[in-house]
C-alpha cells in the first residue's frame, strides 16, 4: 500500500487524467459553434473538432506512458491556434496548466509508490 492511501493509485491518476481529457474534448466541442457563428476559418473549426477526437481517443490510452505525453499535444495545438482566433489561445494556456497540475498530481502520486 502506499502513503497516498490509495488503494490503486494507478487507477485513480488514469481517472484523473481521463476526466481531464473528457472535459477538454466537452469544451472544445462546445466551442465549434460560437467560432462558426463568429465566422472563423474553416481551420479553426477543424482544429476544434480534431482536438476534441484526440482528447477523446486519449482517455482509453493513458494506461500507457507515452499517451500522458501525447495529450500534451492538445493545449499546444491550442497554443498556435492561437493565430486563428484569441479563444483558441486562451483555450491553450487554460488545458496547458490544467494538463501540468494532472501531470504534477501523477507524479507526486508515483513518487509516494512504496
């Protein structure tokens, strides 16, 4: 058992980072709409929708070390999204701090492992 006092620690940080990752897939979702009735390009709507599929996708993925990685891709795409439309940029550094906390609480999570 560990110093957490959890007793799968492994379980609870996926559910975490799933939940995270579900909520980033909601709000990007949630988003293709006032940026279509803004006019936006057809690049922004894309962007949206595609990054929205790979939070998605990644919520199964996250038994495997690499996925936490890859999910970073999300707020960083947001980042020079940012070129599109302002929103997509706050959207970015929104996820991005978000998306550094779940992976601060699964590394401290790891680290307490006995």
């Amino acid at each position: 058992m560990s110093n957490t006092g959890l007793k799968n620690p492994g379980g609870a940080v996926r559910g975490v980072g799933a939940s995270a990752l579900v909520v980033f897939g909601l709000v990007l979702l949630l988003a293709l709409l006032p940026l279509a009735k803004l006019g936006q390009s057809a690049g922004a709507l894309w962007l949206c929708g595609g990054l929205a599929v790979l939070s998605f996708a990644l919520c199964g993925l996250l038994r495997h070390g690499w996925a936490w990685h890859a999910a970073l891709v999300v707020p960083v795409a947001l980042l020079a999204g940012g070129a599109l439309h302002w929103s997509l940029l706050a959207l970015g550094i929104v996820f991005g701090l978000t998306w550094a906390y779940v992976l601060y609480v699964r590394r401290a999570v790891y680290a307490n492992k006995p």
